[in-house]
C-alpha cells in the first residue's frame, strides 16, 4: 500500500521535485544544494529583471527536464569524484555542464559552471597548473562576452603566466596554450584600447604597444599586422609620424607578403595620410596612386573611390586644379554606382569646388583683361557656366580699305596752270620796289649824320 501511495506522489509532484527526491534518497546531497540553490536564484534574478525583460519570458530552469536530468548526472558523478578527492574528475563534470548550456544559449548558467571549474583546479595537483590555465581561460573567455573586458585581461593574463612556460601544452585544434594566450591579451587589449581611445587617449596607446608585442610572441603574421596598423593610426594621431609610418610600413610589408590587396590598400591610405600630416605631400601622392592600382585591380570600388577622394583633396590643396577635378570626378562617379549617397554627396560638392578653383585664374585675368571679347565671354559663362576661359579669342576681323571716289575731270579755265614766267616774276622783286628800298635806305643814313 505505501508503494503505491508512493507511486500516486510521483505524479502528483512536479518534475523538479521528484528529481531533487531522488537525488536526496541516493545521497546526494551536495547536488541536490547546488541544483536547489541554483533554481532559487534563477527566479529571484527573474522577479529583479521584471515584466519587461528578455528573462521573464524564458523558460525557467525548473521547467526544463532535459536540462535537469543533465544537471542530476554531471553534478552526483563530480560529488561522487569529490569523495574519492578525485579533483580532476570533478573539474571534467563540471566542464561538461558549462559547455552544455554553452551550446543552449544559457549564459548565466555556463557562466556559474565555468567559474565552479575554476574554483575547483585549486585542489587539482599533479597537472602543473594546466587545468588552472583552462579555467582561467574559460573564466576570461565568459567575462569578455560579458563586456567585462578588464577582469577578462586579468584571467588572460593569469593564462599567459601558466602556459609560457609550458609550450609544450597544445589544445585539441593544435593550437599551444601560449599562442592562444598570446591571441586572447592581443585581442583583449585591443577593444579596451578602443574603448578608453577618447578619454585616454595615452593609456589606449600603451594598451595598443601590449597588443602588438603579444601578437609578435603569438607568430600570428595577420594578427601582428592588424595590431602594427592600430598602433601606427594611434601614433599618427598623437603627432608621432615617424613612429606612425614604422609600424603602417611594417604592416604594409606583411599584406604584400600574403598578396592581401585589401590590406595593402588600407596600409597605403593610412601612409599617405600620415605623410600629408607631415607636409609631405608628394609622397603621400606616391601612396595614393599605389592605393589606386590596387583597388583598381582588385575591384575593391569602396576603396578606389576613397583613394581618388583623398587623391582630389591633396591636389587641390596644391592647387593643381585639373587633376583635382580628374579624380573627384572619378571618385563621384564610382559613388554613384555603388549607390553610396553619402560619397556622391560629399565628392560632388568636392567636385564642384575644384572646378571653381580651375575657373577661378581664367575668370580673374578676363576681369583684369577688361577688353569687348573678354567681357561677353564673363556673360556668356554667366548663361551656361562653362568653362571657355582657356580658349583662344577669335581674331578681329579686319575691313578692306573701300577704293577711292572716282575725281571729276577739270577744264584748263576752271583752273589756270600757273606758268614758270609767272613764278620767276613772283620771285624777283620789281623795279619800283628796288627804287623805294634804295630811297629808304638814304633817307636812314642822312638822318643818323645830322643826328651825329
């Protein structure tokens, strides 16, 4: 009868409470704590999240059988390790539980086992601390999820102190446990580095310098290369070209060693950039042009209109106005079909004012020239704003002399030819003439004796 009355309360109870039963009558009580406890603080986290959070519309943990028959196994085999003092055992059940709601989507509990495992490489011995590196590895992996990025830098670190030593150590994809360790503090520091650049702009470079020196240890090329170009940016921009342009090369070195066109491109932009902040203007044009072929030749059309935008502003800036115009015209209209209408606004208002900067010298001599050609060619670019202004004027047309008006023939009356008896009669003086000139000329000298 008690048998069956048993039986009758099998069905009557919840799932969760049946097994947390059994586990009790097998002796399992440090699971049955852990499991009990574990559901406790789902709800309580539940109720504190509210209504309106992602949480209260799960599925709580002790709604879920398949979930708690996982639970009930991994946690008695690691209590039934914990009395034999098999620690490594132990470690292994509850690595197996975090990996499992890992692969559920449950952070909150792969995140608690995790940390179990953790806890637990502290009695593990034998293994030199390899254990200890996995769960620190874990522990940091979980809190970079978390966004918890300083404390993950922590565990990484405490990874990198146990696994440099022991190279030897290799994961199952064949990757050492130092490598790894390399990759995560390079990867790590990194994002803190992004994340501090505004507000400390000095404390993300060192944090940058971090990242670059792990990757090197790591012997990750594209990982060295990556951080070497967030290093030269950095320096760049905190007025240290020449150290920008050490590590922007030596990552540019590493993409033309793995034909990385995409990368080449990039090295060559940040180069050119930082020359030009140099004054260096005809080398950061050198770069430019490469930065084009590449694009050019890889397709890469996002990166060849921006190698031509970059290309339009320097020359502009050097008032070279046609190869300004060349290039943004070039960079528009591979705007244009990448359908990209931020670049087609941007080079189109570049375009236009590198054309009125060519305009500019053409329209100014025409205003100083002043001239009837000059002036109707101003208005005529008034009507279409064309740019004629380098055309030759037209020459001036030149009218023939008219002949002469035929002169009316005139009669020998009409106008009498003077003869040469006539003239030699105007030029000498007349008898009477002399006669008078000789009397003046006595009369003069009589009266200057009386007078003396």
């Amino acid at each position: 009868m008690a048998s069956y009355s048993g039986s009758i309360s099998s069905y009557r109870n919840s799932y969760k409470h049946n097994l947390c039963l059994d586990m009790l009558q097998d002796g399992y009580h440090k699971s049955f704590s852990e499991l009990f406890a574990l559901i406790q603080q789902q709800e309580e986290e539940r109720l504190r999240q509210g209504p309106e959070s992602l949480m209260w519309t799960q599925k709580m943990l002790k709604d879920r059988h398949q979930e708690l028959d996982m639970l009930k196994f991994h946690l008695t085999k690691a209590e039934e390790a914990l009395r034999k003092d098999d620690y490594s055992e132990v470690y292994h059940n509850r690595y197996e539980l975090a990996r499992y709601f890992q692969s559920t989507g449950d952070k909150w509990l792969s995140d608690h086992f995790f940390n179990t495992c953790l806890q637990t490489t502290d009695l593990v011995t034998g293994d030199e601390g390899k254990l200890r590196a996995q769960g620190h590895d874990n522990v940091g992996s979980a809190l970079e999820e978390n966004g918890d990025y300083i404390a993950a830098a922590e565990h990484y670190e405490a990874y990198y102190k146990l696994a440099v030593d022991h190279k030897e150590w290799i994961q199952a994809d064949g990757l050492t446990y130092h490598t790894e360790a390399c990759i995560n503090l390079s990867r790590i520091y990194t994002v803190i580095a992004d994340k501090i650049v505004e507000e400390e702009a000095e404390k993300s470079l060192e944090y940058l310098k971090d990242a670059h020196r792990y990757a090197n240890e790591s012997g990750d090329r594209t990982l060295e290369g990556k951080t070497a170009y967030k290093l030269g940016q950095a320096y760049d921009k905190s007025g240290d070209g020449e150290t920008a342009l050490q590590y922007l090369k030596a990552y540019l070195d590493i993409c033309n060693a793995s034909k990385d066109s995409d990368g080449i491109g990039k090295a060559c932009d940040a180069i050119a950039k930082a020359y030009a902040r140099q004054g260096k203007l005809e080398s950061s044009i050198d770069y430019l042009k490469k930065f084009v072929e590449v694009s050019e030749s890889g397709g890469e059309e996002k990166g060849l209109s921006r190698a031509c935008h970059n290309l339009g502003n320097i020359y502009n800036s050097l008032g070279k106005y046609e190869e300004a115009t060349e290039y943004f015209s070039k960079a528009y209209n591979i705007a244009r079909s990448m359908g990209d209408m931020e670049s087609i606004s941007t080079n189109r208002v570049q375009y236009g004012i590198a054309m009125a900067h060519r305009m500019m010298t053409g329209f100014g001599e025409h205003v100083v020239l002043g001239n009837r050609p000059s002036l109707e060619r101003l208005i005529q670019w008034k009507d279409d704003r064309t740019d004629e202004f380098k055309k030759p004027f037209p020459e001036p047309k030149v009218e023939e002399p008219k002949p002469p008006s035929p002169v009316p023939a005139q009669t020998q009356e009409e106008n009498p030819v003077p003869s040469n008896n006539n003239a030699d009669e105007e030029e000498k003086p007349s008898s009477q003439q002399r006669e008078a000139t000789v009397e003046e000329t006595e009369t003069y000298e009589s009266t200057s004796l009386a007078e003396s």
